[in-house]
C-alpha cells in the first residue's frame, strides 16, 4: 500500500478556505475543457477549479448523485457535456487561521411504547456548526468581503487618502475546510464544503498576546458535503 494509506492526521494538515460564487456561469458544449470555458488553470493552492453546479446536460458529464448547488471540484482537463452549466468560487486561503472546526449533530425523538423493553428512538434533523480561531493579520484579516467584514461594516483607507466602505455583515459565504491537505501529487485532498453565515464574532487584544478574532457559522443553503480527491494518474 502506498503511504498515504497510512497517513495520520495532525492540525498543521489543516487549512480552511473561504470566498463567494462567480458571477459568470459557464456551459458545456462537449468540447472545450474546464479550463477552455473559464480560462482558468487550477490554483496552485488548492490544486483545482472549484465548479458549483448550477445546472445538468441531458447526458451530463457531472457525477451521478450530485444536485445543483453542489460542488464540483475540477482539474481542469474535464470536458462537460452540452448544457452542463456551473459557476466558479473565488476562494481566498485565511492565512490568519490558527483553528477550525464543524460540529455536527442529530437530534433523537423518543418513539417508546408501553411494552418495549427498552427505549426507542427515531433520528431528528441534523444541525452543524462551525468554529473559526484566527490571528489579526493586517492587511489580510481586514479586507473588505474577509471574515471580519462578513460581521461588521468595514471602513478601510488606503494610502493614496481613499476611502473604501464596506457592508457584507450578514452575508454568506462559502467555505472548503481541510482535513488534509496534501503538500504531495499523490496524496490525497480531504475537506469539508458549505455554505454559512458568519456570527457571534469576538474581536480584542490581550497584552503580551497575540490578538485574536473567534465567529461561528451556521449552515444555509446547501447541506455540507465531505470530499475525498486523489490526484488523476498520468496518462
């Protein structure tokens, strides 16, 4: 087996990425690649064109399961199919990140009759929640659309005397949280993708430490999707 089969996680594996949806929505014609349609390569950080599928050819090059709205990550070589449309994320790595997580939880509805032994259940709704720990970092922490902006109004003045201002509290984003993320052409790509609102934000500065900034997230849109990429062998 190779090494990756093997391979246990650590925290320096984990990267989270957050951003928001391409105007410009792309449609197959059975020809052209991935890369052709948006004249994009893949990111050198993440090692892929990020495609959210908007809608499905009549014979569709997408995976079969997936729905609109879901993601589909592209090399770039892929041809999709006539009428295949999909739109691109804009994604920006949040290098201020020190932690993340998603809590996912399931409620349980007690169905016990008067002659069961034990006590039964039946399974509620889901519900998820993310938890993001950063670093101030100026000139990344505070841009206008970053995470802190999607909490307050940001005013910004660049050095030319410019002002700009800045409303995105309250909007969402989306996010692809690693699990791992593979630093080897053969190892493997493992991450979370959603899309959540940013909330209960706690900005401050501690004397002798380095100041941080804490949000939570709550889901909309889609349900989170868990993703697990091996590298396309060379042909």
């Amino acid at each position: 087996m190779t090494e990756k089969n093997y391979k246990v996680l650590i925290g320096d594996d984990s990267m989270i990425f957050t951003g928001d949806l391409g105007v410009t929505e792309f449609i197959g014609d059975g020809q052209k690649t991935i890369s052709e349609l948006t004249t994009l390569q893949a990111p050198a950080d993440i090692r892929r064109i990020m495609c959210v599928i908007t809608a499905f050819g009549g014979d569709s090059f997408f995976p079969k399961g997936l729905i609109n709205g879901d993601l589909f990550p592209a090399e770039g070589n892929e041809v999709i199919a006539e009428g295949d449309k999909f739109k691109v994320l804009i994604l920006t790595h949040i290098a201020d990140a020190s932690s993340w997580s998603l809590s996912i939880t399931q409620g349980e509805i007690d169905v016990t009759r008067l002659n069961d032994r034990f006590r039964k259940y039946r399974l509620g709704k889901k519900d998820a929640q993310l938890s993001l720990s950063s670093i101030f970092t100026v000139g990344e922490s505070d841009q206008p659309g970053g995470v802190i902006n999607r909490s307050m109004k940001l005013v910004k003045q660049a050095t030319d005397g410019t002002y700009t201002v800045s409303d995105e509290a309250n909007r969402s984003l989306y996010f692809l949280g690693y699990a791992n993320k593979a630093a080897l052409p053969e190892e493997t790509d493992a991450f979370v993708f959603g899309q959540i609102y940013l909330y209960n934000a706690r900005l401050g500065g501690q004397s002798g430490s380095a100041q941080s900034y804490d949000a939570s997230g709550r889901l909309t849109g889609m349900d989170p999707v868990f993703y697990s990429l091996d590298a396309q062998e060379a042909a």
